[in-house]
C-alpha cells in the first residue's frame, strides 16, 4: 500500500529498518481507517470476494466432469485459499475506490471487478497446466486474456475509470503473464530459458515499478503503441501454443508446438532487451525529470496526476 506522505517520510529516514516498520503500521493503520468510513464500499469488496468463490465452484464442477474430481478439488481448495488474502488486500486498499475526480464510490465498479475475476483465475490456470489438463486450460487462459481487453473496453465506455483500477490492472497483467509462463515451464511446453526471461521480463517489471514508486514517489506505468503490440502478438503466440497442445493431435500440434515456442521466447527476449533500456533510461532521468517538469519519460508519468 504506498501512501505518499508516508513515504516522505520513509525517504527522509533513509529506509532504516525502524522508519520501515512504522510506515507498513501507519499504512495498515490507514487501510483499517478507510474500511471504517466506506462501509458500503469495504462491503461490496467481500461480497465480490464471495461471488468470485462461487465462480470457482461452478468452474470446479466443469472441471470434475472434464478433468476428474481429484483436479477440481485442489483447484476450488488453492482458489479459496487466493482469495482470501487478495480480498484482504483489495479492503485495504478501499480508499483507491474513487473516480478520476476523486470522489468516493459506495461499491465495486463492472471493471475492477472483470480485472479480479482475472486475478482470482492464476490458481486454477496453474495447476491446470501443470497437470496437463490441455484443453480446460486452453479455455481458462483465453477467457482471462479476454478479461484484460474487457475491463479497460468497459471502463472507457462506462466512464468508470477508478485509481483502484489504475491500480491493479497493470499488477494483474504482470502477475498473471508472470505466473502463465512459468506454468507453461512446469508443463513442459516452455524451454527453461524462455521462462527465466519471462521472470526477468515480468519480474523486472514489478520490481521497477516498486522501486521507482517508493524512491521517487507516484508513478503510472503507461500504455505505449509498441507495447500494446507486442502484448497482443505474445497472447496470440500463447494461444496457439495451448491450442497446438490441446487440439494439434494430428498434424497441428506437431507444426505449431516448435513454432511457438521460438516466437514466444524471441518476444520475450526482446522484451527483455527493450525493458532494460527503458529502465535505465528511467533510472537515469527518473529524479531530475519528475522535479523538473513531471513530465511523461517515455512511457512513465511521474506526479500525482
């Protein structure tokens, strides 16, 4: 939970141990504040909570007819168990709940909630990957990633932009993708290189983001042309890869598989390359620029607006 006048302070201390520990207290403290005056709106997060609990039991069922009883269990078990600490986290950050002018919102709005129902899904896309259940995850992986166009669509169209979405739509993305391609390493379908440039890729990018937050105070990781392709061709790379070990029994698979494989790990490397020069570009200019001007550095915006 990053509080700028919390981290003000953190900076003036020099992140000592001791300046630490009363930062994460007054932002715990903060959360539990925030719970206290928006009731209807920490109220509507559980019951959100609630609702993704029961989509996880209607896919558990599918998941038992398709996959076996022993499969759906583990995936409603480790699914419960998720969203336990991400409804925590959403209540404490229920002071984000407001629109683009700042006024406080009594509920959850249509598009946080599509980004939850994507984040509520790592469990189950995991595990049915892991386990070589080919085909419910083809089908998992595809919805989630539909998820993603869905939520910024709806929040364009219903004028419904939040800064909780601001948030955690572009956590989401990265943990999700993070999460994907280790997966798909554990399954076998993803050379171990590929997937530690994915942890380098996805990583790096939570890493950078927390580090430029917290040093250099509020930062929005922008959307840019070039990345929005990339992310675009890497889903539709990822698709055919599950769609060649899903369906390609017969001549598909064998074309695809090898295919893909190289496309995915030739775009992450790039990404790879790409964010590292951003990040040093960002790095270098990040305290100058943000003083100077607040202006956006190639993609990050530095301010409070």
């Amino acid at each position: 939970m990053f509080i700028e006048e919390y981290l003000q302070d953190l900076r003036r201390e020099r992140y000592r141990p001791a300046a630490v520990g009363r930062y994460v207290a007054r932002a715990w403290q903060r959360g539990r504040v925030d719970v206290a005056r928006s009731p209807e709106a920490a109220r509507s997060i559980v019951v959100l909570g609630l609702a993704l609990f029961g989509l996880a039991f209607i896919g558990s069922v599918a998941v038992a007819l398709g996959a076996g009883l022993v499969e759906a269990r583990r995936i409603l078990l480790w699914t419960g168990l998720w969203l336990i600490p991400l409804t925590g986290c959403l209540l404490l950050h229920v002071g984000l709940l407001r629109d683009r002018q700042g006024y406080a919102l009594s509920s959850v709005n249509l598009p946080t909630a599509v980004t939850a129902v994507r984040l509520a899904s790592v469990p189950a896309m995991a595990l049915l990957l892991v386990h070589h259940h080919w085909k419910a995850a083809f089908w998992v992986v595809i919805a989630a990633m539909l998820t993603d166009v869905v939520d910024g669509w709806l929040a364009r169209r219903l004028n419904q932009e939040t800064q909780l979405g601001v948030v955690i739509d572009p956590v989401t993305d990265i943990f999700f993708h993070l999460t994907l391609f280790v997966s798909l390493w554990g399954a076998g379908l993803l050379a171990g290189w590929v997937a530690a440039l994915a942890a380098v890729r996805y990583g790096g990018l939570l890493l950078g983001g927390f580090y430029l937050y917290v040093a250099h105070g509020p930062v929005r990781i922008n959307s840019t042309l070039p990345g929005k392709i990339s992310g675009f061709v890497m889903s539709v790379m990822v698709g055919f890869l599950l769609l060649g070990a899903s369906y390609g029994a017969g001549t598909l698979g064998p074309v695809l598989l090898p295919l893909t494989q190289d496309a995915v790990g030739v775009l992450l490397a790039g990404g790879v390359v790409h964010g590292a020069i951003m990040g040093w570009y960002n790095l270098r200019h990040a305290h100058a620029e943000a003083q100077a001007q607040r202006k956006v550095i190639r993609g990050v915006r530095f301010g409070d607006r």
